[in-house]
C-alpha cells in the first residue's frame, strides 16, 4: 500500500478541513479525487507530503507515517513524490533544464547523471527545444509539462497532481491529462485533484468525492451535476 | 554529498547574481559601518601604542644611604630581585650616576665640579618591573615593601601620573570591546535584516525546494553564505576604503596603520556578525515545513 489514511481528521480552529478519512491508494493505482473548492483536496494532499499533519488519525505513505516520522525524514519522504500545481510554481529565475533538475540537484545526483535524466525527460516530454528557455517565454501548456517533468524526474512513486489543469484552455487540459494517464501506464501511482473529473475517462481511474472535508460515496454524490 | 553542498554553494552564488544590485548595496552599508569602526581601531592603535610605551617605561628607582657598602647595596638588590613582579635589578654606583649625570645633562655638569670632590650622588638600584606588575596598586605595594627595607634613604615611581596611565589603558581597552560589540550587534542586524528580505524574495524556491526533498541545511546553506560573505567582503572593504583614508592622511598626522592581528579581528568580527545575522533572518524568514 502506498498512501493510507486512518481515520484521519484536520481541524483548523475546530472548523473540520477533512474529518474521518479513511483511504488506501495501491502501486500503480489512478485516484481521482474530485470536490467543489474548500471540499479538502488541496488538504489532503499537503497530509500526502506531509506539510500538514492530521488533528487525529494517522497518514502512512510509502512507509512513513505521520504520527512517527522525524523532520529530518521529510526530505526522504518527499524525494519519493512527485508534486505538480495548478500554478505550476516554476522558479522564474531558472532555464527549463534547471527547474527540472532542480530535484535532483536537492538530492546530491552527480551533474553528469542530472544531464543525462533530465535530457532524456526533456525529449520524451517533447520539450527539448525549450530546455534553455525561461518560464515567462513558455505557454500555460509548457509551463505544466515541465512542471510535470520536474515532478518525474526523480522516478517518484506517486505523482500528485493537485489542479494541474484549473489554469488551462480545455485543449491544452487534454493534453495534460493524457500525459497523466501515460505517466499512470508507466507504473507510477497518480493523485489527481480536480473539480471536473469529467476530464479523465471512467475505466482508466477510481474516483472519489470529497465535500466539507468527507469523503462521499460517489453513488450517492449529488454534487457531479453541478459540474 | 559533495555534489549536494556544490549545489548548495552554487544556489548561494545563483542568489547573489539575481540580485547583485541589492547584494552590493548592502555590501556597502556594512563596508561604511566597519569603517566607522576601523577608524576608531587606527585611533585607539596608536593612542594605546602610546600608552604602552609609557607603561613600559614604569619602574622603581630606589635610593640608597650614603653609608651603605657596595656589597650590601649588591644584597639588597639581590633581595629585591627575589621578589614577585619584578623582573630585573640594576644596581647604580654613585661613580655610575654621576657618569650618567654627566651625559644626560652635560650643560648642568659644572654644578659637580662647583660641589667639590667630596660630593657623590647617591648609589640607587633600578627595578623594572613584569608587565603585570606595571599598575599603580601593584607598583605603590612593592614600593612601600622595599622603602621598609634596612639602607634604603628614598624610593621614586611616578606615582602621580600611574593611576591615571592605568584607568586611560584600561577604558581605551574597554571602549574597544564596547565599539566591538555595539558594531558586531548592529551589523548582524543589518545582515538578518537582508537575509529577511533575501528569503522573503526567493520564498517561492525554498518552498519548491522542501516540497522536492531538499534537506533543511540545503536550503539554509545559500543564505548563511551570502550572510558570512556580505560580513567578511563589508570587512574587508571597510579596510580598503580605511587605507586610503589612513594614505591620503599620513602627510599631516603621524599615525601607524592597524597589525596584522587586528586586521584579522575585524574580518572575524565581520564574519561572525554575518554569520549571525544570517542565522536571525533565516530563524524569522525561513516557514516551517510543517505548519
């Protein structure tokens, strides 16, 4: 099991941000979490890369748990995932080559070997032409795909996808989401948040709903129609 | 782990190239601060060489009875060279004091020969002291062990300027450490306060950083770098600009530039305060990974 969350329950000034959550993702597993905004996904994922620790309850992601965990493992932790955001959260002083080094630069990887990976991410991602461009020359599109690859380049586990495409065209959104799905085949665990879960085909993910920080049973959801 | 802290000092060095301007300017602040300071350094150098060298020069002269023996005057000395602080006993003769009479003061020499040659100035041992020893209470309760002393006629030490060499060398001293400190503490200010904004500007990378697994000193190690280094390079300045002050100034006041040492202290100084300026704005600028 990859991510489990035990009865996990986040209070912010007793106002409940998730309550009662119980949820295991599985290697290789595609979940969509889906929710209207201040539904909780963003919360949950901050408890996947524990920038956030739960009120009660207990979070495990591969193999850290939350309620035993020291600061000195978060960086070991987090080198296991890959994070993507709605507003990419490129660093605007660095060329698309070190943005996407960036973690491996973080975790001590030889120059040589960060060239030879982040090269070969860059051309599978078709953006090889772009490496030496800065993220203000770059379109939406792009700036999430090299937000995609830098969130790959270290072989994570799991990939968390917190709104990639909330900043996106709806073509350009396809795109991004098809090249999730790829990333999926491939073997690496995806986490996706998203308020239109329409994006992502039925047979390819399992889904869940969250509203007022619980997890609904999607059966019974009525919230889909408001999409 | 080399290649993590080479990356860690490139990240540093990328910081300081985005941002040059900002960097130079705070790197001028701190040179103008030291300076003011280095200024007070060349000042208190030399008024303490000064100082010093007077101190230098506090001994004992005892004087001794006419009806002494130059054996006995040979025993006392011996005595008294036996006793703590002090450092070495000169017996004088009278033949002595009188040759010596003779060639400091050559134009008083006839007043000898007006006296006659049964006249003799008094024999004397001089007793130069051990620099710890060279303070009014210390010189003032030897002096008062030896006048007890059997054959001893009359002691001389200036005993009316010491205490007041003593309190001047020990407030110029103080006022150095004070400087030190007041300067030390203003700067470490001044460099937390441009770490502040340094993490405050780049908050988006330390962000990324920690979410992509960078240890924590990774992410600390630019910052403390570019802290150390605005304190060393501001010291250092400051001793450049201080030099050209010290040449442009050597025609009209005589003066000596600051030692070796105390180069070194001021860009220790500089590197300290920089260090932990850097430290301050990092422990209030830096969030928590976890909130």
């Amino acid at each position: 099991m990859l991510v489990t969350f035990g009865n996990v329950s986040r209070y912010y000034n007793d106002w409940p941000a998730l309550e009662n959550i119980n949820l295991q993702v599985h290697q290789g597993e595609f979940l969509v979490v889906s929710g209207p905004s201040g539904a909780g996904k963003t919360t949950l994922f901050r408890h996947i890369w524990m920038g956030d620790l739960p009120s009660t309850g207990a979070v495990e992601v591969a193999g850290y748990r939350s309620d035993r965990i020291r600061k000195s493992d978060l960086p070991f932790l987090r080198r296991k995932l890959g994070i993507v955001f709605q507003d990419f959260r490129l660093l605007p002083e660095r060329t698309v080559f070190d943005n996407v080094a960036l973690p491996l630069q973080v975790a001590g990887t030889s120059p040589k070997a960060i060239r030879r990976r982040v090269f070969s991410l860059l051309a599978e991602m078709e953006l090889n032409h772009r490496r030496g461009s800065y993220p203000h020359e770059l379109s939406g599109g792009e700036q999430q795909r090299v937000a995609i690859a830098r969130a790959m380049v270290s072989h994570p586990v799991i990939l968390l996808a917190d709104e990639p495409t909330g900043n996106l065209d709806p073509e350009v959104s396809q795109i991004v989401i098809d090249l999730l799905i790829e990333i999926n085949r491939s073997g690496t665990a995806i986490i996706l948040a998203t308020h239109d879960p329409r994006q992502v085909p039925a047979g390819v993910a399992r889904f869940l709903y969250l509203d007022r920080g619980h997890l609904v049973n999607p059966n019974l959801w009525d919230g889909y129609r408001q999409l | 782990m080399i290649h993590l802290l080479s990356n860690a000092i490139q990240e540093g060095l990328l910081n300081i190239r985005v941002k040059l301007g900002s960097f130079l300017i705070t790197l001028l602040m701190v040179s103008l601060s030291f300076m003011v300071f280095d200024i007070f350094l060349i000042i208190s150098w030399n008024l303490g060489t000064v100082l010093k060298n007077e101190q230098e020069n506090v001994g004992i002269e005892v004087f001794l009875s006419d009806n002494l023996t130059e054996v006995e005057a040979v025993n006392l000395a011996d005595i008294i060279s036996g006793m703590e602080g002090v450092r070495a006993v000169y017996y004088v003769s009278p033949q002595e004091a009188e040759a010596v009479f003779r060639a400091d003061l050559p134009e008083q020499a006839d007043l000898l020969t007006l006296l006659g040659p049964q006249f003799h100035l008094p024999p004397s041992i001089q007793i130069s002291l051990h620099p710890d020893y060279r303070t009014s209470e210390k010189v003032g309760g030897l002096a008062r062990t030896v006048s007890g002393m059997d054959g001893v006629e009359d002691i001389v030490y200036g005993k009316e300027y010491l205490p007041g060499l003593t309190k001047a060398v020990d407030i110029l001293e103080s006022l150095v450490i004070l400087a030190g400190l007041v300067l030390a503490v203003s700067l470490s200010l001044i460099v937390a306060n441009t770490v502040r904004l340094a993490v405050a500007r780049r908050a988006l990378a330390v962000q990324i950083m920690s979410i992509v697994g960078a240890p924590g000193w990774f992410v600390k190690i630019p910052f403390l770098g570019e802290g150390l280094l605005t304190g060393v390079a501001g010291a250092a300045g400051s001793l450049l600009f201080t030099v050209a002050v010290s040449w442009m100034l050597s025609s009209s006041i005589h003066h000596e530039f600051l030692p070796g040492k105390w180069i070194m202290l001021v860009l220790i100084l500089g590197a300290s305060s920089g260090a932990a300026g850097s430290w301050i704005g990092m422990k209030s600028g830096i969030p928590k990974p976890r909130s």
